[in-house]
C-alpha cells in the first residue's frame, strides 16, 4: 500500500533568497554613475546584465535546494 503524500508546502527559508534581486536592482547609488565603462558601455548598461545573472542564479539555487525529491515506487 503506497503512503500518502504529504501537502506541498513552499514555507522553505530558501525563498527569502529570492528577495536578492528584488531589492539589489532598487538601489539606485550602485548605478548612478557613468564609469567604470566596459566595451565602452556605462555602468548602468552592463549593471543591469549583472542583475539579470544574479536573478538567474539565485532563482536557480533556490529551486535546486527546495525542489521534492522523488521517491521510487
């Protein structure tokens, strides 16, 4: 007789890891300025790259941390 399974609950401290890139791309003081240029791109230009791979990798680390493992049957 297989076990029930237990409710899915998404009640983890890894969510609150997923606050990262909500709140680092609103302070405006990390790029408010025109230097340092890469590939003669302003900060503000290569920044926002950044945040798109700290939203990437932090999404990711947090999904391999609270996904289920599955049981074999």
């Amino acid at each position: 007789m297989a076990e029930p399974e237990t409710p899915r609950t998404d009640r983890s401290p890894w969510n609150w890891l997923l606050v990262v890139p909500i709140v680092v791309p609103l302070l405006t003081f990390l790029y408010n300025h025109d230097e340092p240029r890469i590939a003669g791109f302003p900060l503000f230009y290569w920044l926002q790259f950044a945040f798109i791979l700290l939203g990437v990798t932090t999404t990711t680390i947090v999904y391999q941390m609270t996904k289920r493992k599955r049981s074999k049957p």
